[in-house]
C-alpha cells in the first residue's frame, strides 16, 4: 500500500490485556502522524475499553469478551453463530479501510476479512495469519520492545515511524474524584507521593507469584521510605489481589500514611498514579500506567525480560532491578519455563538495593 493510498479508517485489534493495549499506543499516535485525517477504530476485550476508549485518537471502540462468545455457542450453535455474525456486522457498517491486527490469532483475520476490509496487515505467530494480506512473520517477541514489534506492522504501509512514548489517558469524572480525595486526606500539592505495585495483575494466572518480589520486602522497604521521608505512600493492585495487599500492610510498623487502591476503577487508579513522584512495582499493567505518565520507576523483572516487556523510552527515568542470572528470562515465546531456583532472581534482591534505587531518582 502506498503512503498516497487514501485512507480513510483503521482498525487496530489487541485482543490482550493492558499492558500490551497500551504498549501500542505507539502505534496509534503513528497511524495519527501519517494519516491525519483518518478514523481509528479500536477491537480490544472489555477490560481494556476502559482505558482505550479515554484516548484522543479513538473514534471508536469494539468490545471482544471471549468468554461471552463461548457461552453464547454452549447455549446453542445457532446463538452462537448469531453472536458471531452480529459482531461482524458492527464492524462491517463502519466500512473500515485497513485493519493492523495484533492478535496473533487466526479468528481476528477472518473477522476482517468478513467485515469487507481489503488490506489486513499484522503479525504472523505460527502461520495464524491465514486471512491477513500482509504480515510480518515472528517466533515470538524477542529482543526488541513490544511496542517497537506493534510499529513493525505500520512499516508495512511504507510510512515513516517515529518511536514515542507510550499514553495513558483517564476521564474527567475520575480525575475530579482523585482531586478530592487528595484534599479530604490533606495530601498536598508538594508531598511526596510514592505508587507501589506489588502484585502482579492476572496474565500468569496461577503462577504470577513468580514475577513478584517478596511482599515482606515490600513491607520493610515502605517503612524504609516512610522513616525516611515525609512521604505518602499509595498502594495499587487489582481486586482479586486485596488479600496479598493486606498481608503487606498488616506488617507495617508505620499505616497512617499509607492508602490501599486495590479497589478502584482503572480510570480512578490512573488519575492517581499520575500524582505519584515515583512508582514502585513488579512488571504488570499498573506499571504501564506509570510508563505512559511519564513517572520515575523502579521496575522488578524476574522471569520476564525487561528489553521487551520493560519500560519503553524511560532509560533516563526508571531504574530495573534483576539479578541476571543463566535461566532468566524463562518467559519466551509467549511460554513460561519451570522455576528451578525457587525465584531466585527475585528473591535476592535485598530492600537496601531498591531503596537506594529510590532514593537515587528522587535526588534526580
């Protein structure tokens, strides 16, 4: 396709959660750059609409819930094929143009290709990419940024890429909730605040804890920066993580200062992230929030390699820790290895290193 090929729409799909929906923002601000006039439209899960549909460059968004599909189908195949056809057909009404998909996925293909969108454009993870009509072919994603691989697929129109920042965006309602909260509890305007993310969001399922920093440490180093500072300390973590933040802040020796937002909305946990002076947090969406709001960070990564997965454009403000032993990372190729060293990678790294990994960006 030629850069003077009028477009006049474009479909981004990212199916996954939300890291990875922000990790192409990119990408979006790029489709902005070199097709100005152009309409975005947006396929992600319900999850990540909650965010993807704040940003300025969405025109609008479609919703794909897996489960949703799956259930309509068990009910009946003819329900199931009508939920099918119906969602087709909301895409089909918009007459879309182009489509950059990044599932990495057969079905998002023929979902296009029904739709009537005649040039498809995307990744190809073990020949899935049947019905694109342009692909990049990959075995995973290995030594470059995530983002940079989301780029990759808009080279395929001949257009010139600018490598950016990642964006977050939050909505009015919940950055007047957060302006209210921080009056209510008297944080003021020049008050250290410092995000903690201890958790590790729901994308390993089962085995998440191996990405995680021991949440003892947690404890000692957030009586650590509170000895230390005058500073407010937010915690955030997902719903289903509430037990493994109480277990932290159970073993505090200092609470007043400190504020669980295990609970809130992500609109609500962005626009309060975007009042922290430094974020503390294993590799999960929240640290993504962080990312795209421009914070200085302290990142854990473990099983995970942070040249891919990590920080993006952020060398001057964030700061990894990791032990670089010989089995790590043991994620690759979208696959986890076994642990054989009891998370090892993690595990050492003692509080003293991260606290002065904190206390050295906040000098800067």
């Amino acid at each position: 396709m030629r850069k003077n090929k009028v477009i006049k729409s474009i479909l981004v799909i990212n199916p996954f959660g939300i890291g990875d929906v922000i990790f192409s923002t990119p990408l979006l601000r790029n489709i902005q750059l070199n097709f100005p006039d152009a309409k975005i439209y947006y396929l992600c899960n319900k999850r990540s609409a909650a965010l993807i549909k704040i940003h300025p460059l969405i025109s609008k968004i479609f919703i794909y819930e897996r489960d949703e599909f799956v259930e309509a189908s068990k009910k009946s195949f003819f329900l199931g094929l009508l939920k099918y056809w119906r969602f087709v057909r909301e895409l089909r009404k918009e007459r879309i143009d182009c489509v950059l998909d990044l599932s990495l996925n057969t079905q998002f293909g023929f979902f296009a290709f029904l739709a009537g969108i005649k040039s498809r454009y995307g990744l190809d993870y073990k020949k899935r990419a049947f019905f694109l009509t342009n692909k990049i072919e990959i075995t995973g994603f290995n030594g470059k940024h995530v983002a940079d691989y989301y780029l990759d697929v808009l080279k395929m129109l001949n257009v010139p890429i600018k490598r950016c920042n990642l964006e977050v965006y939050t909505d009015s309602r919940s950055a007047k909730w957060a302006e209210s909260f921080l009056k209510e509890k008297g944080i003021l305007a020049k008050q250290l605040v410092i995000g903690i993310a201890p958790c590790g969001g729901e994308s390993f399922g089962k085995d998440n804890y191996l990405r995680r920093w021991p949440g003892e440490k947690f404890s000692q180093l957030i009586d650590k920066l509170n000895d230390t500072h005058d500073s407010v300390i937010f915690i955030f973590a997902g719903p289903k993580e509430k037990q493994d933040v109480l277990a932290i802040t159970n073993a505090l020796q200092h609470k007043n200062k400190v504020f669980d937002f295990s609970e809130n909305s992500l609109e609500e946990t962005v626009s309060l992230v975007k009042r922290c002076d430094l974020f503390i947090s294993n590799d999960s969406g929240l640290l993504r929030f962080a990312d795209g709001l421009n914070k200085k960070i302290v990142a854990f990564y473990g099983p995970i390699d942070e040249k891919v997965y990590g920080p993006y454009l952020a060398d001057e403000r964030s700061i990894i820790m990791k032990k670089d032993l010989s089995c790590r990372p043991c994620y690759r190729n979208f696959r986890l290895q076994p642990c054989n060293r009891d998370r090892e990678c993690l595990k050492s790294i003692s509080v003293e290193e991260v606290f002065e990994a904190a206390e050295k960006l906040l000098k800067e």
